[in-house]
C-alpha cells in the first residue's frame, strides 16, 4: 500500500490567506516527492472553484461578521439519519 497524504482545513481558495498558500504550497512539494495527497476543505458556495484535482468540498456556512465561512457536516453524518439541525 503506497502512501497518501489527508489534510484536513477550514480555509482554503478562493480565501486567499497564509494558510491556503501553505496547504498549497505543501500539496505541490509532497507531489513533487511522489506522495498524493487528498484536501478536505469547506464550499463556498458559487466562490467554489470548480474542476479541483483530489479536493473534496464539504458544506459550510457563512460567520456573521466575519470573511470566513464554517465547515458544517450533515446533521445525519453527526447526529444519525433521524436528526436534522438548525444551521
């Protein structure tokens, strides 16, 4: 079994910031050395881009007052198949 990277962020492009630049930057060096590696980060709604090569978008929804948006998972992933949540 060969390896494979998993990160894991709450901010990635369209929102440019250090951190979208450093998973960025990091995702290019690890394919350079021959590791794939797979970005979960949130959607952005219509911001999202589309086309990303192994970036699987979760949904997420806008901070009041902020430029950020929050991962927000199914309410069925956390709470089971019965249960909804008022996001």
């Amino acid at each position: 079994m060969n390896p494979h990277a998993l990160i894991v962020s709450d901010v990635y492009f369209p929102r440019v910031n250090g951190v979208s630049t450093s998973i960025r930057s990091f995702r290019e060096d690890l394919a350079r050395q021959g590791m794939p590696s797979t970005l979960v980060a949130p959607a952005y709604g219509e911001q999202t881009p589309q086309g990303e090569v192994d970036i699987l978008r979760v949904a997420s929804r806008a901070v009041p007052f902020a430029s950020s948006f929050v991962s927000q998972p199914p309410a069925a992933t956390i709470f089971g198949s019965g249960c909804s949540a008022a996001w």
